[in-house]
C-alpha cells in the first residue's frame, strides 16, 4: 500500500495498463480481463487487476497529465515491482494523413516540461518507448488490419494550449499526435529500467476539427487495448 494506491502485497501484476481515465480502467477490465478486481479506488482512480489469456495484468488509471501520471508510474515501479508499463489513451492528430480512429504507437516523445525537467536541468533528453514492445505492436495491429502510424508525438503539459505557432512546428517536423502523459512516463521508464510503450487512439484531429461522438470511444478504443495486451506478452 501506498499512499496513492491502495493494492496490498500481490495485488499488483507485473504488467500493467494505464489508461488516463479509472473508468476506462474499469471497462478495459471488465471487457478484456478475465476475473477482474478492484484493487485500488483511492481518490477514484480506479485499478483492477485479472487475467488476460492466463497472464497476470493490472489496468491503473493515471489521471490527466504528467504529474498525475508520474505519482502512479513511481509507486507501481518502486513500490509494486511492475516492469511492463503500456499507456493507452486518447489523442490528438497533427498530420492529415492521420484519421479519427487510426491508432499511434509512440516511437519518442517530445515535450517541453515534465516533471523530471529537473534532474536533467538543460539537457534535452529524448524520451523513446521499449523497442521489444514498439516492435510487437507493430505485429499485433498489422494482424489486426488496424489502420496504424509509429512516429513521434507530444505529450504537452496544458490541455488548453495556446501555442498555434508551437503546433505548427510540430506538425512541420512530422509529429503525429498531441497527447499529455507518455514523455514522463518513457523518461520513468528508462530511468528505472522498466519497458513503456504508449498505445493510443485518435479521438480528435487538430486540423480537420474531425472528432470521435463520445458514444463510439469505447468501441473504437478496443483495438488500442488489445495491441497493448499482445504487445506485452509477445
């Protein structure tokens, strides 16, 4: 038990999901995981822990942005032992070649503040996912026909951004999607040694204005939960 995360001794699998939302937590374990049960509800933030296909896996929610997810990211690694971190969320497009429903694995990670800006103070450190996981997602969504792009993204620190110059840059050089957790949790990752992938889903494209009705998120949100689980135990 830890101050966030209620679980006690064992409650935690090796392998975990961290979806942004605890209610996306709940209805990714009810719907992929057999036997699931709630092994955290502090704050809200959802976690359940069941099986997939016979293998131990947690699904934690993380809470919106970085510094929320950093909480839950160093207590499931330092306290829990967890070595597989997969985030699958929600983002944002920058390339038109980019569709609502297609889904971004995210190769790096840029950003321009996170919560280990400090440690690094001017370096600019290149946050990157675990090959092994990139490389077995790729596998498991061209199995699946899932309509997929591997690129760089960017986890921003404001949901409000009001930085057009900014976006444009971004897309200029080629990012692929905006979303607001996997820089940190790829730099918790590499600084404990854990694997990390981020898995995500476009909900929304910043230049078509094109988005996903909140009723079809779900739906559409399967495949994203099912590569991450593959991908994990390649």
């Amino acid at each position: 038990m830890t101050i966030h995360i209620g679980a006690r001794p064992g409650d935690i699998a090796e392998t975990v999901l961290m979806p942004g939302d605890p209610y996306r937590a709940r209805w990714a374990a009810e719907t992929f995981l057999t036997e699931p049960r709630l092994v955290n509800e502090v704050r809200g933030m959802l976690g359940y822990t069941g099986t997939w296909k016979g293998h131990p896996v947690t699904i934690q929610g993380s809470g919106m942005g970085m510094p929320s997810l950093s909480i839950y990211a160093n207590e499931l690694i330092r306290d829990f032992g967890v070595q597989t971190l997969i985030r699958i969320g929600s983002c944002g497009a920058m390339q038109e070649k980019v569709k609502v429903r297609d889904v971004i694995l995210a190769m790096t990670a840029s950003t321009i503040s996170t919560p280990s800006r400090g440690i690094f103070r001017e370096l600019q450190f290149a946050p990157c996912a675990d090959w092994s996981l990139l490389r077995a997602a790729v596998t498991a969504a061209e199995a699946k026909g899932t309509a997929l792009h591997v690129g760089g993204i960017y986890s921003s620190d404001t949901f409000y951004d009001e930085r057009p110059d900014l976006n444009e840059q971004m897309t200029r050089h080629g990012i692929l999607g905006v979303e607001m957790e996997a820089a940190e949790l790829y730099t918790l990752a590499a600084r404990h040694g854990r694997r990390a992938l981020a898995v995500l889903t476009v909900s929304d494209h910043l230049l078509t204005g094109d988005a996903l009705p909140s009723d079809q998120r779900e739906r559409s949100f399967g495949d994203m939960v099912e590569i991450a689980l593959e991908a994990a135990f390649a």
